[in-house]
C-alpha cells in the first residue's frame, strides 16, 4: 500500500480579482469536485491510500465519507498559523512527516508557493485551482491522481517524470528570506492591502522564473517580450516605468479578463545564481507571485537570487508515458 497526499486550498480562487478582473470564484463545490476527480482516478491505481488534512470547510470529511477504503484524514494541526498560507505549509509538512511518496495541491501560483515554502524532499503535483496558474499543470484531475497513484507505486525517475523547479530567493534588510515560485514584483504601494496587484502603473521592476505569454499573470509581461520556460536555466529582470513614461508599450494579460499595457525600459535574461539588488528609494512593497506579501522601508534593500533549488513538480503526462503498460 502506498500512501499519496492531497492538500486542497480552501481559499484558493476567492481574491479580490473576482472584483477588479472577471475571475471566476472558485468556490468550495468546485473545489471538492476537483478532489473527487483526483481520488476516482488514485483508487483505480489500487494499493494506495490518499491521505488528506481535515481542513475546516470539511472536504477531506466529505471525501472520507464517500471513499472510506480510500481516504485517511490527518488529525487537524495544533500550530494554529494565523494565515491560510502559513496553513499550506504546514499541511505539506505534516503529509510529508506522514510518510507519502507525493503530494497533489490544489490551488493558484499562490498555493504552490506556500507547498514549495515547505522544501518537501518528495515531489509534488500541482493542480490548477486558483486565479493565476502558470505554476500548474491544467489538465484534467482524474487523470493526476491516476498518474500520481501510479508515480508512487512504479517510482519511475524524477529526471524522466518531472521537473526540479527555480526558487527565487528573496532577502530584505529587516525580514527572514523568503521565496517566490513564479515572479516577484516591486510595487510602489507600501502596504499589501488586498495583496493582488491589478495595475500596471503600480509596478516598477519584475524579476521572472517563468515567463509565459499564454497564461495570465506578472509573468504574462515577459513572456510578451520573450518566452521563458520552467526547463531553462535563466531568469528574466524586466525594468518598468510609470504609464505615458517613455518606454516601449507591452499589453499583457494581468489577470483573468484583464489586460493592461506596461511600460517596459529594458528587459535582461539573468543567470541561476546571480544576485541582484532592488533598492526601495521611497518604500513600497514586493509582491510574491502576484501577492503583495513584504513591505519595504524608504531607502530598504532587497537581495533576489533564483536557483534551482526547489522540490520537483510531477507531470502527469509524462509519468503515464513512462509506466504505459506496466
């Protein structure tokens, strides 16, 4: 019997872009729905358990109740962390300390980054289920959870199945580093506030892991501009100026329903493991992934280093391409 993982981010889809965009809410319904799909797909594998927080909108009991031969719920965690994403991480923490061979998460860039917040030595899959989903794979759930199921009984190789992903490192003067999975984004607000970013005006730099012109979000700017995949070993600085500021004009897809155009004033390829330096001259903020997270002091400085250094990331293509027939 192999044990596999599925963390669901409650809140995941339910940002302020269903105001200031034309996001989709995800709600709890879709999100169970989702789930379901996932385990269909693991108990077709057989031999393997799928095991589940008992988060506080009652999926994982709702699951349980459906596939009890299937579904084992974890007791709810005593660590009380005051925010959701604090929350996704120790969930991927705890399934890790449980013993599974990988863990699906569903959710946005945002949830992603929280999972990869943990550094879990095993890979994990990411399914979209948020607002912005460059991180993820968007196929269908039952088709994840049959592929991740059979990932944790065959264990063919990660190099063959999967991807070790860019983090990019983040350092300011006064805050423990953090990481970013996606983009990080320097915003002239000093305040995170509604922590999405919606406005081109508002941003002045980006730096990128992944620059996609097809899927909406910050790294939709450059990935305008040129196209930077997961697999390549660069990052991407673009430098930004206020609109109607001189600058070439690129429209991007800012978020679902929403374009906008940015003033970019250059835009450098960089390399993994180069350091480069942001100073806040009048404050600001740095958004993570698309959610303003660290608030910058006037004259504050920020270190911004991407490596691949983070857990793998599962494809469920090519997994099922490699066990075929087995």
């Amino acid at each position: 019997m192999q044990r596999i993982g599925l963390i669901v981010n409650p809140m995941a889809g339910r940002d302020i872009r269903r105001l200031v965009a034309r996001a989709s809410l995800t709600s709890s319904t879709d999100k169970l729905q989702a789930a379901r799909r996932v385990v269909a797909g693991a108990a077709q594998a057989g031999k393997v358990e799928v095991i589940l927080n008992d988060d506080w909108e009652g999926m994982g009991r709702a699951l349980q109740a459906e596939y009890p031969d299937v579904i084992r719920l974890l007791a709810p965690d005593q660590s009380n962390p005051t925010s959701v994403s604090g929350r996704t991480q120790v969930w991927t923490q705890a399934l890790e300390t449980d013993g599974v061979s990988v863990i699906i998460v569903i959710g946005g860039d945002g949830t992603q980054r929280n999972a990869t917040e943990a550094m879990p030595e095993i890979p994990l899959l990411a399914l979209a289920g948020g607002t912005n989903n460059v991180a993820c794979w968007l196929g269908d759930e039952t088709v994840a959870g049959y592929a991740a199921a059979m990932w944790a009984l065959e264990k063919p190789p990660l190099e063959d199945t999967g991807t070790q992903v860019k983090v990019i490192h983040v350092q300011t003067e006064r805050e423990a580093q953090t990481l970013a999975l996606i983009d990080v984004a320097f915003v002239r607000q000093r305040y995170t506030g509604a922590l999405a970013v919606w406005s081109a005006s508002d941003v002045s730099q980006l730096l990128l892991a992944v620059a996609d012109p097809a899927r909406p979000g910050l790294s939709n700017v450059g990935g305008m501009l040129t196209r930077l995949t997961p697999e390549e070993d660069q990052g991407l600085e673009v430098g930004l100026t206020p609109s109607g500021a001189s600058g070439r004009s690129v429209p991007a897809v800012l978020a679902p329903g929403l374009m906008a155009v940015f003033a970019v004033q250059y835009v450098e390829r960089i390399a993994l493991g180069k350091t480069i330096f942001w100073k806040a001259e009048e404050g600001g903020s740095l958004a993570l992934d698309g959610e303003r997270t660290v608030v910058m002091a006037p004259g504050e400085t920020v270190s911004l280093t991407i490596r691949r250094d983070g857990p793998w990331f599962l494809h469920p293509g090519r997994i099922l391409e490699k066990v075929a027939g087995h």
